[in-house]
C-alpha cells in the first residue's frame, strides 16, 4: 500500500503543486495574482452573447442534452473549416477531431493512447507542469531537454535567443522513444519556435519513426512580425502529428474548459477511444457557443481588425512593454516573449540573499518573500522543470500580464514603492 501511496504522491503532486501552493499563498497574504494564467477581464461580447443565446434558447431544447461523444457537430465542422485553411489540407470533420474537456484531456487522451510501459517522451524544458506526470502515468519514461539562452545570464534578452542542443536532443532519440511534445508557443517562456528548429526536430522524427504531439494553445497569440511555423504543416509530418488547440487561450475564456485535438484519422482514433472510455462527451451549451465563435470569425475577411484573432496579440504587446518596464525598474531583467501571455523575468540582479536554512530553492524562496512582503505574487519558474535541470532556472520566475490595465497599474504601483525603498536603504 505504501508504495502505491508513493507513486500517487509523485503522479499528483497534491501536496507541493505549485498552483494550489501559491494560489493559496496569494489569498492568505492579500497578494495581487500574477502568478496564474488566466484574464481578469471579461471575454469578448461576440463570446458571451452566444453562450447567452444558447442559454436562451427556446427552441432547441436538445443543446442542454448530450451531444456526439468525439465533438458537437457544429463545433468540429468550424474548426474543420478553420484548420482545412490553417494547414492547408482538407479536414474531416468527423474522423480527423477530437473536442475535449479543455487542451488538458487531449493531452492526456494522447498519452494514454500512444504511450505504452517502456516507451520514452522527449519534453523540452521548460514545460507545461502536467506533461511529466501524464507521460508516468501511461507508463512511459520522461527524457527531457532543456532550452537555453545563447546569452550569458543577467542580461536583456528575447525568447528568440533561448534554444536547444542539437546535440542533447539528436542523444535523446532512440528505439524506445515513442513521441516528442512540442509546446509551440511555449510556456513559460513565450518561445516561438523558428522553422530550421522544428524542421530539425522534424527530420528526427522521422528518423526514428516517432510521434508528434504538438501543444499549440497560444497559437491565436503570436505577436505581429513573428513567422509562426507549425510543425504539422512541414513536409511529410502530418501523418505522424497531433495538433492540440484550446478555446480558452483562443477566446479568452478559460473556465470554459474546451479543447481539441486536430491530426490523421488514424492518430486521433486512439485519443477517441480513451475519450469515449472516461469523459465521453463535453457540454453542449459550450460547444455551440464556441462554434458560434469560430463562424464568426470564418465570416470576416482575411486580416480584418474586427477580427478577435487579429485583435488579440495586438491588445497584449502594449501590457507586455508595460510589465517589462516595471521588472527592469527593480532590477528584474526580463526575457522578452514572442507569443503568449506570461513573461519570464531574472532575479540574479536584485540582491536577493537566499536563507542558507531553507532547502527551497532561490526562485520559491523569492517568490514567497515577495508575496509575504510586497504583496505581490507570481510562479517560480523551476516549477516548470526536472529535477535534473532546476538549476537552470533558479534565478527566474513568471508573471501574467494578460489583465486589466488597472491590475497592472497596481503591479506598477507595487514596484515603484519597492524600488523607493531600495533607494532608501
């Protein structure tokens, strides 16, 4: 029994999860949240105007009943139409998508269907803190590959300086390696992937015939100017890729939680059958709501600033500028994102001292003493690594910037009062 407790322990984390840690660290000291990733503001009225029709609806009494376990119809047949573009390749409906409890279940539906005990996954690090444990779950064991800048630490930098080894990620491949998760944007760190690097990772693949699970849930938040580049869209990928999309990240609405799976039919099979076998369907309400969404957007031209897909990265840059200034104002050198809502910042410059008594780490020991004693709070970011490499991210810590200009005033305020105080020391 004991040993089974153990294993729970590590594939749950219940007790040392970082988002209920901090989260409740954030409320018990008043803290102002910028730690997890979500909008404090009101999703667009086009979004919530069409749930409340579908609330309303009185005449079609079957969008509060179940709907076709794999995806409402009208919801796959829009991301059917918005992906047959995307990847410029007729996508079916039915056999090609997958509508899921959030990206979360798509996820977790891939594991379980590709991932068998023995078979190896490749994570790049940083990465999205459920991967390692789903990877476990289905037996497999995790190889991971760390993402480095090509710039010395402490200095001002871009997520397009961070890459990876060629050398660490053509080591990890082998006969036992089943698939590779490439979280493009990634998050945390906001890195785009450019083209020679996934055509790299690509012809790995191929190589050694492994799987591709593509984690693309801030596709709809690439800044402008940046070439974003899918990996499923290279030559001769897509028959070994799965592409995951979330209605959260695209329509900012992330209670919501609805995501999708997008691939060859006879890829997204496996997903569908451990769906059909645990959540089996999604609500209705949602699904026709989000369909509604996508019609809208599939109805304005190409580029239109109506558009919320258009408008969306646009409305980010301005508070992503205004968070890296308020970082650099306390000596926090921030890495400055390509794509998503979370910017990485470095902390070696502040004059932090660790307690040589604690075993925590600089970056949990930092966040919390700025929780506690500048009210503000964020996520360490060595949350997002193994423990092999932790290290590498002991100096960094994440903060979310898609907020209300008057929530990042507040954030303003709190450092302008805590860089008076450092004068004044």
């Amino acid at each position: 029994m004991s040993k089974k407790l153990r294993l729970a322990d590590r594939l749950t984390g219940t007790e040392s999860n970082v988002w209920v840690e901090f989260g409740s660290l954030a409320a018990e000291y008043k803290a102002l949240n910028l730690g997890q990733g979500f909008p404090d503001f009101f999703p667009p009225n086009f979004v919530t105007d069409a749930l409340h029709s579908v609330a309303s609806n009185k005449e079609n009494p079957f969008l509060h009943q179940y709907t076709r376990s794999y995806g409402h119809p009208r919801l796959v047949n829009a991301l059917a139409q918005i992906y047959s573009k995307i990847f410029n390749r007729p996508i079916d409906a039915q056999s090609e998508i997958l509508v899921t409890v959030g990206a979360y279940e798509s996820l977790f539906c891939a594991h379980k269907g590709f991932v068998n005990p023995g078979d190896e996954v490749i994570i790049f690090e940083p990465f999205f803190d459920c991967y390692e444990p789903m990877v476990l779950q289905a037996g497999g064991i995790p190889r991971f590959v760390p993402l480095r800048s090509t710039k010395p630490a402490g200095e001002l930098t871009s997520t397009a300086d961070w890459t990876f080894s060629r050398e660490e990620l053509t080591n990890q491949f082998n006969e036992k390696t089943k698939m590779i998760i490439v979280n493009n944007p990634n998050n945390p760190l906001g890195k785009v992937f450019t083209r020679e690097e996934l055509e790299f990772i690509g012809d790995l693949c191929k190589k050694h015939d492994v799987l591709i699970l593509a984690d693309e849930v801030y596709e709809r938040l690439v800044y402008p100017g940046k070439e974003y580049v899918r990996i499923a869209n290279l030559p001769d990928l897509w028959d070994r890729t799965v592409t995951i999309g979330s209605a959260g990240k695209t329509f900012s609405v992330t209670g919501w939680k609805l995501g999708w799976s997008v691939g060859p039919s006879h890829l997204i099979k496996a997903l569908c059958t451990v769906h059909q076998n645990s959540v089996y369907t999604c609500p209705t309400p949602m699904q026709e709501a989000a369909a509604l969404g996508f019609e809208r957007e599939l109805s304005l031209a190409e580029g239109s600033e109506d558009s919320y897909f258009w408008q969306i990265p646009r409305e980010l840059v301005p508070k992503k500028e205004k968070i890296m200034k308020m970082l650099l104002e306390i000596d926090m050198v921030p890495v400055e994102p390509q794509a998503g809502y979370f910017i990485v910042a470095d902390i070696s410059k502040t004059g932090f001292k660790v307690d040589p008594k604690n075993s925590e780490s600089k970056d949990y020991q930092f966040v919390k003493w700025m929780c506690r004693n500048k009210k503000l709070s964020a996520i360490p970011n060595s949350a997002f690594y193994t423990s092999e490499h932790k290290k590498l991210a002991e100096n960094l810590v994440r903060f979310c910037f898609i907020k209300e200009d008057s929530t990042l005033d507040r954030a303003a305020n709190i450092f302008h009062e805590w860089r008076s105080s450092l004068k004044n020391d």
